[in-house]
C-alpha cells in the first residue's frame, strides 16, 4: 500500500518541482534581480521572493507584487517579520579581528558594530549601546565615503587619539571633534570585511552567534539579541 502511494506521489511531486520551476524562471525573466532568491509558497495566491533581506510576495500569475509589512490578521503578526528573522544572514567571526575595533566596554559576551561616525542612526544607536551593562563594545569603523565624505577623516582621528573610545564617544554623543591625526590605521581593511559580508549600511550589530542586525536599535533590542545569540542565557 505504502508502494503505491509512493509511485502514485512520484509524479505528483516531480510535476509541482517543475511547475515551481518554470514559475521561477518566468519571474527571473522579468525581474533579474531576483535570481538567487529564495521562492516558497506565502499564502493563498502568492508566493514569498526572499534575498537578504529583501523580501516581496508575488502572485501565482505573477501580475501583483508586495513589497512591505504583510500581516496575517488572525496571529496579528507581521509574514514579512518572520520571514527576514528566518533569513537573517550569519556572519563568519573568524573575519572580524578584534584589534580591528574600538573597543568601548568588556563583557562576557560580545557586541560588534560596523558603524560610521557621521551617520545619524549610528550616533542614535551609540545612546542604547551606552546603556549596555557586562557587555563587550566592539566598534569597527565602517565610514560609507560615498554620502558621509568627511566620515574617513573623522575614523582615522579617532583611531589615532590617545584614548579612542573616549574620543569615539564623546563625537558620537557630544559632538566633539576628535583633534586632527593620521596614523596607520584598519579601516580599509574593516571596509573589506563589510563588503565580504555584505553590510551596505550603517549601523550593522553582529552578534555572537554570527547574527546581523541593522539600525538604530534600542538597548532592549540589544539585550533581547544577546541572549537569543547565547542560546537565552542570561
């Protein structure tokens, strides 16, 4: 009987996995920037177009797509939510050296942040990450030249300073220049790294077990990845 099902499924299967693809292939044709994403069934009528963290839905006939929050009413829980924390990408920490960073506190466990030092969200964020108690600041500076072109600068000063975490504070949270210096310094080589990872904006969090986090998050937010890192210890 089982025999049976089974050579009776066969098919059945093998038709939907081509069906799946030509469904693909068609929306590849259209839209190329979705190759390499990552398509499976959403809710009725769409499939979910996943990479990164880009996510939209498509229709079945491929003539409507969402981009954005889509909420299943009855859970009152965001589908678009669920699906970027199932796909957040993991990032290889033997990458990352430590005397790459900053480093603005200690702890057991360890917080790492690509962070610019003109960027708004990354001076916001600076305020949650000062109110972290037994946690390890690692900031490893991550200017994006391309929209912030005095951002470079300001790194390389920092880096130079005799105390750069007080420096990178007191710039990130009072405004206060950090005295002209050059030196040899990582942040090309930090730049490397981000582009390995593929972290295209600032603030970007990395977590112990290789999590990335982006924005300005809270310190709540912080803590809660902390331990959803360590396995929920505290």
């Amino acid at each position: 009987m089982n025999l049976k099902k089974s050579l009776v499924a066969a098919p059945l299967l093998l038709t939907a996995l081509l069906a799946h693809a030509d469904w693909a292939e068609d929306l590849h044709q259209k839209f190329p920037a979705t190759r390499g994403a990552a398509i499976a069934p959403a809710f009725a009528g769409f499939k979910s177009v996943v990479k990164g963290q880009e996510i939209v839905f498509v229709s079945d006939d491929q003539t409507i797509m969402i981009s954005g929050d889509v909420i299943d009413l009855r859970t009152k829980t965001s589908l678009t939510q669920d699906l970027r924390e199932k796909n957040r990408p993991k990032a290889d920490l033997k990458l990352l050296r430590d005397t790459d960073a900053i480093e603005l506190s200690k702890g057991k466990k360890t917080v790492r942040v690509f962070s610019d030092p003109d960027c708004p969200y990354c001076q916001q964020l600076e305020k949650s990450l000062a109110q972290l108690e037994g946690v390890r600041v690692l900031i490893f500076p991550y200017p994006l030249v391309s929209i912030h072109p005095n951002a470079a600068r300001i790194a390389e000063s920092v880096w130079c300073s005799p105390d750069r975490a007080k420096a990178w504070r007191d710039y990130m949270l009072l405004g206060k220049k950090p005295k002209d210096a050059k030196c040899e310094n990582p942040i090309e080589r930090v730049a490397t790294v981000g582009t390995a990872l593929q972290i295209q904006g600032t603030p970007a969090l990395i977590f112990d077990d290789g999590s990335i986090v982006s924005g300005a998050i809270s310190v709540e937010q912080i803590e809660g990845h902390i331990r959803a890192a360590s396995g929920g210890a505290k």
